[in-house]
C-alpha cells in the first residue's frame, strides 16, 4: 500500500484528494496479490465541489459552438488511438478481460469520440411552414447542463464514452463517477481528455462507492440529467431518488439475452457465437447470451459439440495472449456465480464445470470454470436471473414461436439472436423478439456505436444509448416561432383565410 500509485480526483481542472483524505485500492482481480494503485474515497462535499465546477464551466462550454466542441472530440480520438495499447493492458490488469477485448473496450470509445465529432456539425433541427403568414418556426436542440455520470466495470472505458462525448458535443458539462474495480481505465479517459485540452470544470472526475458518490449526484438539483449504466436494482434506486425532483435520469440495465438455434442452422457457426457470447468477458456483459435455445432436432448435437468447446477453453491471466477467459471482476460476483451453479444443480443437468478454479496461480484469482446446464425449463431461476459469469443454459425448444415465446419471457429485453438458414423465420424472429437490439446468425454481442444500443422492460427505461439516439438523452428540444408581422397574430384563431 505505501508504494502504491495514489490516483486523485479531477476538480475544475485540478488533480486533487478527497476532502477526507481516504483511499481505497484497485487489484487485478487475476492475481489480487497485484496493486495497481489506489484511488479517492470521496464524500458528498468532493461531489459537491465537482457539480459546483462544472456548473460555473457550463456557462462557457455551452457556448462553444458544437462543430468545435466535436473537433475537440475528434482530438481525443486521436489521442485514444495513440495511447490504444497503453490503456488496453491496464484494463486487463485492473477488470481481467483479455487483452484482445480490452483492445476493443478502447477502440470503442476511439469510435464514439469520432462519430460524436461528426455529430458536432449534425444536430438537425426542423423548420415548418406557420399557419399564420410572415411567422417562421424551427425546433432546436438545447444542452441539459451538468449531467452525472455513474458507470459499470465491465466495460471501463467503452461505457463511459457512449455517455461523455454525447454529453460534451451536446454542449453538457459533467461529474463522472466510475465503477470502483475500475477507476484506472476511467482515469485514463480523463488524463486524454485534460491532454487535449478540454476546458477545466467541463470533466470532473470523482471517485468513491456508489452510496458516497452517487446519491449525492443524484440528489443535487444542480444535476440535471443522470446517466446510470448498471444492475436493474441500482438502477431503482437511482430513478427513485432522481423522482422527486423530476430529474432526467437515463437507465441502462441488465439482461437476460437468448440465442434461438433453429434446427436448419449453421450448427458449428451457432456454437462459435454460444461460445463468444456466453464465455467472451467471463460471461459479465450485459449482452452475454446466457440462453442458448436449441430446437429438439438439433439439441443433442449442439450440446455435444458446445460442451466440448467450453471445456477446451483456456483459463487464466488476460494478458496471456492464449487466455481465451479471465476471472470474475471479484470475490462478490465469483460468489453470485457459485450460488447460482448450486441453484442450477438442484434445477437442471451440470453438463460441464461448475466449480470455483483453485489450483496453482488460479488461487489467486477470481477463476471459475465455463459452466453449461442443460435440459433447462425456461422458467427455472438459472435461465430467468442474470448470473453475470460464465453459466449457460441450454432450454430446448419445439419450434421458432416457442423460442420466441422463451426469449421474450423474462424480465429483461437486451438482446437477442436466431441462427437459421430460412429468411422467413429470421424476420418473423426480428418482428417478434421483444428486445433492443437483435442479431441474426450472429452472437448477441457486437454492437456498434452508430446504431442505438438499449433494452426493453426492465433493461431500460426507454432510452437508448449510441447512435442519434443519445443525441436526445444529453439535450432537450426548444421550439421556436419568430413572428415577422409587426402585428399581434394568434395561432389557431386567427382566420386568415380570404
Ligand atoms: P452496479 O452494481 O449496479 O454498479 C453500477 C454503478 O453504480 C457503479 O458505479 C456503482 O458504484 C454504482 N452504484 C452502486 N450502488 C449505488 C447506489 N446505491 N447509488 C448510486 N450508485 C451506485 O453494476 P455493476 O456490477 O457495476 O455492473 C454490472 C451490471 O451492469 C449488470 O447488471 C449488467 O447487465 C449491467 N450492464 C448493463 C449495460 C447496458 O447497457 N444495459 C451495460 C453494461 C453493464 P460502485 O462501483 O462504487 O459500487
């Protein structure tokens, strides 16, 4: 602890600690014997202190017309592509995920940093013809103010980006408040951002636990927008406690995501996408497939084929280029898993795994086995609660409306896949899967940052991130009519017909 790395707060431009002087560490969840530093435990007078910077810096930066803040954006990109395998390694350190996905995690916030420049000199308006003459009307988007920032750790650096370049382009300041198993990567994004010169008090950074940190934010009625990406039940809590001030709060929740593999399918293609979208990030996304639905003509041999592939994957330390999967994020979330493989053996069948890995190096880490039930009921706990690790469950189907009916029947609408070879049954499946975000004869993961990305029922709360879409998170729409008559004209009584 005493050689270790102190990381402070960024406030109105300054680097600096907490008020209370109080710290907590980050260790690499593979080998929690590795400190990588540690960060500010702040309190409500820290967040205080931020929101009051970045609601003074919120009079200038709101100002600065859009195209320059997105060229100011643009320069961040090219800072995160330069520094691309600087943070990816980190965040392998400090998260577990291998080095290939936190490559992506950055190239992620690399590609939302450039199409949020481009949209600096894209936020469209309308203008309409009056129905009263010489009377000129248009619609513009208008920033919120200062916007809170609360992330998750799965995606350390991705997440927070789909969240700050909007804000930013849109001409919002904000207070970030990062997942506390990952605030290095989330420091990093800050550094490039104080690099390329983004006006202080524009980006505060605090850190500290949620109910320290967040609650504040929340309860500030100098906060007006909240953008939380996390479980479903913090997710309550924030819209509870932003309720009562009307806050705007903008919810990105759990999942429950199914892959529906219908009996023409590419069955080896299906098993690569079960594999990628229920072991990739050790199963801890929020998009991870954590249902594979498998027609009964096909099952047998798509479970034959998936377990052996799970069985065959390399465990271990992210960093090792032939890991293929790393360790839950911590000791909490490895214990979440362990509980729920026990629930799923008294449910279903343990077809492979299934145990916490204690052997050698892996003792020091948070390592668990790829685990695969089968002969799950849709309606059972393990294929109805989001697990968050690396547990599959294989529920067998009779035909594409009763997969559908078994997608759709959780309390989550994230995403979801069929593989087929028909194109009838793929778009019957597009249509009818109540979900955000759909893919056919690919995992459920792989969205881009140009499209919308958000969930249904109790993913979401009719947001959307990404894409224009979060255009209309981080701004609010003004209409305006300019009336050039010189005389008192009134709308819908004025007859002005000869
Ligand atoms: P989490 O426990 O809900 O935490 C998310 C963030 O909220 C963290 O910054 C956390 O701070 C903070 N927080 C915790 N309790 C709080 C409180 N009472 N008040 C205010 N803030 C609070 O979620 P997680 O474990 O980090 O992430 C996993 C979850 O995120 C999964 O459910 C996953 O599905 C979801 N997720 C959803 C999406 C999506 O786009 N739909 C994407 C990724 C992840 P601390 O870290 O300090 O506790």
């Amino acid at each position: 602890m005493a050689d270790a790395k102190v990381y402070k707060n960024f406030i109105n431009g300054e680097w600096v600690d907490s008020v209370a002087k109080k710290t907590f560490e980050n260790r690499n969840p593979a080998d929690t014997r590795e400190l990588l530093g540690v960060f500010q435990a702040s309190n409500e007078e820290d967040v205080k202190r931020a929101i009051d910077a970045a609601k003074e810096a919120y009079k200038k930066w709101r100002l600065v017309p859009a195209p320059k803040r997105g060229e100011m954006l643009f320069r961040l990109g090219e800072t995160l592509v330069r520094r691309k395998e600087d943070f990816a390694r980190p965040m392998t350190q400090e998260m577990g995920k291998v080095l290939k996905e936190t490559r992506g995690d950055v190239q992620e916030a690399i590609d939302m940093s450039y199409y949020m420049a481009g949209e600096g000199r894209r936020q469209f308006g309308e203008t309409t013809p009056s129905e009263l003459p010489n009377k000129f009307m248009m619609s513009v988007r208008m920033p919120l103010g200062v916007c809170a920032m609360i992330t998750p750790w799965n995606f350390p650096m991705a997440i927070p980006s789909w969240k700050l370049m909007p804000a930013l382009v849109c001409g919002n300041t904000v207070v970030f408040k990062p997942a506390s198993y990952t605030p290095l990567s989330a420091y990093n994004l800050v550094k490039a951002c104080e690099e390329v010169g983004i006006p202080k008090g524009v980006v505060n950074f605090v850190t500290g636990s949620g109910g320290a940190v967040g609650i504040p934010l929340m309860k500030s009625d100098d906060v007006k927008l909240v953008t939380f990406t996390g479980s479903t039940a913090v997710g309550r809590t924030v819209s509870e406690v932003c309720a009562p001030s009307f806050k705007h709060t903008h919810l990105e929740m759990g999942g429950k995501n199914a892959i529906m593999v219908m009996d023409d399918a590419k069955i080896d293609l299906a098993i690569e996408g079960a594999v990628w979208g229920g072991f990739g990030t050790t199963g801890q996304r929020c998009t991870a497939a954590s249902r594979v639905i498998v027609h009964k003509k096909v099952v047998k041999e798509f479970t034959d084929k998936f377990v052996a592939r799970a069985k065959a994957l390399k465990i271990g330390n992210g960093l090792d280029p032939a890991v293929e999967m790393g360790p839950s994020i911590s000791e909490d979330q490895l214990n979440t898993v362990m509980e729920y493989v026990e629930i799923g053996k008294k449910e279903a069948k343990l077809l492979c795994g299934g145990n916490r890995m204690t052997s050698g190096d892996y003792k020091h880490g948070y390592f668990h086995e790829p685990t695969i039930f089968g002969d799950v009921d849709p309606q059972m706990r393990i294929a109805q609660e989001e697990i968050f690790g690396p547990v599959v469950s294989i529920i067998p189907c009779d035909s594409l409306e009763q997969a559908i009916d078994i997608n759709n029947g959780t309390i989550y609408g994230l995403s979801a896949s069929v593989y087929t070879q028909d194109v009838n049954k793929a778009f019957q499946a597009m249509r009818d899967s109540y979900t955000g975000i759909f893919y056919v004869n690919a995992s459920t993961i792989g969205a881009e940052v140009h499209l919308p990305f958000g969930g249904t029922n109790h993913t979401g709360n009719g947001h959307r991130e990404a894409g224009t879409a979060a255009l209309d998170v981080f701004s609010e729409w003004k209409a305006i009519y300019v009336d050039f008559s010189g005389k008192l004209q009134k709308a819908q009584i004025d007859d002005i017909m000869p």
